[in-house]
C-alpha cells in the first residue's frame, strides 16, 4: 500500500477542486496513483467543479431571511450560469442553506463564509452541473428598539435588507413603522439609492462629482466663477439622487421620503432612524463573456 503524503492529497485537491477527504479516499482507492485517483473523482461527480470554475456565474438569485421578530436579517447573493438552474428548486435550496448559515454562524467575512460552508458549493456543483458561486451577503440584528426588513423582487432578481433604529419597543412593533419599513425597502429596490442622508455620502465621491459638475458648467460655456455658483445647486440635485432620504417618493412625489419617515414617527409616537440598508442586483458587475459559437465548437472538440 502507497503512503498517501499530505503533499499527494494537496496536489490532487488543486487539480480537481475536490474536497480534501474526498482526494484522500481517491488516493487509497487507487493506491496513490494520481491519474486514477483524478478519474475516481471524475467517476464520483466530485471533480466537475474544477472544470465549471472558469465558466461564468453571472445568473442566480438574490435571497432573504428574517427573523426573531423582525429583528435578525440576512441577504445573500449565490450566482450560477443559468436562469434554469436559478429556477430550480436544488439551488433554491443551497440559497436557503446559505442564508441559514450566515443567520447562525454570523460570520465576519466571506472567508468566514466560505470556511462555514466546507464544501458544500463544490458538492452542489457536481449535483447541478453548472459553476455556483456565493457572492456575497449582508446581516443586520436590531436590538428590540429596532426592526429589519427584507423585500425581494422578481424571483431574486434584486434584494433590499434594511435597518431601522426607533425610540422605542412600542414605536417598532407600530403596523405603520412595519409598513414604513415595505415601503422604504421598495424606494431603494426601485429607485436604487446608495446612501440613507447626505451626511453618509463619501467626501472623495462629493469632491469627484463637483469637478465634473463644474467642468460641465464650463463646457456649457459659463464662466469659472458662475460655474462655481452652479455646482452648489447641483450637487444637492445629486443628493436627491443617491441619498434615500432626499429621493421623492415614488407613491407620492409630492414628499421626500424624509417627509415620509417623520409622518410615520409622529403616527407611531416615537422617533425613527433609517439606520442602514443595502440592495443587491442580481448579477451586477459581473461581465459575461461573450464566447464566438466557433471557438466554442471547436473547444467542446478538443482543438482548442
């Protein structure tokens, strides 16, 4: 019987992208040799993953769980390549089991993630079939004072998860503070607001946006000085762009949501802060490839 070495089992996990036990039982069913051990894995599903790694995960899902009262929260993102397998009731699942994880273990990070996950992604890659990757996640806990909402729109297409801090108990578990928190979470899920206040938007991102509002005033033809002047006004259009509380309503434009939160408090009889939020797009950011139908032929046949 060949010495299975911890080197033998780090190697064979590199090339195959499979769990280590599982390279370690392959290792002693082959007798330590590697080109067997990698069709052993072949054989048993577990080496697929290495193989759709490189394909592109730009399909998926956005998915939520809140609980304990409305007061713990979790918003994952969990892509994969296809709106089918997206539909499908196996990645469903793994998106639940994700977002479970990350309510339980609280993880401080994605590698605190990916550690609480194992290999669990890998085993559900050789399961599907498709390249699955979890992208990323957000979690609030609110003490009693406080409430999270969750709200997903378009069969996980985009997700909001948001915070709201209140004066007191009474004041969260109000009906209209629980409807404030629906109606806040579908602003930002339609209206994609980036910041709560003005306050919260980066200097080097308000100092970025004047220089371009003040190149465009001079482009405009303007002089530098009256460019100057202009940028003050447009900047807080800008505000009311980005920032949740300076956006109109999208049910009534007649008000700010600002407005909006300060009616709900007088209603509620206590104060409320927006304190945070945040909201995933399925698929943001990431570029799919767009593969020539040749090259990928000729791929798929080996000759190339």
């Amino acid at each position: 019987m060949a010495e299975i070495t911890a080197k033998m089992v780090a190697d064979l996990r590199a090339r195959t992208g499979a769990g280590m036990m599982d390279c370690k039982k392959a290792l002693i069913a082959t007798d330590g040799d590697f080109d067997k051990a990698i069709d052993y894995l072949r054989e048993k599903g577990l080496a697929t993953a290495v193989k759709k790694a490189g394909r592109v995960a730009a399909d998926g899902r956005v998915y939520a769980i809140v609980e304990e009262g409305d007061r713990h929260g979790v918003l994952v993102e969990v892509n994969c390549e296809t709106d089918f397998v997206a539909k499908g009731e196996q990645f469903i699942d793994l998106c639940n089991h994700v977002a479970q994880l990350v309510l339980k273990t609280k993880p401080a990070n994605m590698e605190a993630l990916q550690e609480a996950l194992g290999d669990t992604v890998k085993e559900a890659v050789a399961r599907i079939g498709e390249n699955i990757q979890v992208r990323r996640f957000a979690r609030y806990e609110a003490p009693e004072a406080g409430r999270v909402h969750a709200y997903i729109h378009g069969d996980g297409r985009v997700g909001v998860l948001i915070e709201l801090a209140t004066a007191s108990k009474a004041v969260a578990d109000h009906p209209e503070v629980k409807n404030l928190c629906h109606e806040l979470a579908l602003q930002i899920a339609s209206m994609k607001a980036r910041y709560v206040a003005p306050a919260d938007v980066p200097a080097a991102e308000i100092e970025h946006e004047k220089e371009i509002l003040k190149a465009q005033a001079v482009n405009e033809g303007k002089k530098p000085e009256i460019a100057e002047k202009m940028v003050a006004g447009r900047i807080q259009k800008y505000y009311k762009e980005v920032c949740l509380l300076e956006q109109e309503w999208v049910k009534d434009s007649s008000k700010t949501v600002g407005a909006l939160v300060k009616e709900v408090a007088a209603t509620a009889g206590g104060e409320i802060t927006v304190k945070q939020f945040v909201r995933y797009e399925k698929g943001e950011g990431i570029e799919k490839k767009q593969d020539d139908f040749q090259d990928e032929v000729m791929r798929q046949a080996g000759l190339k």
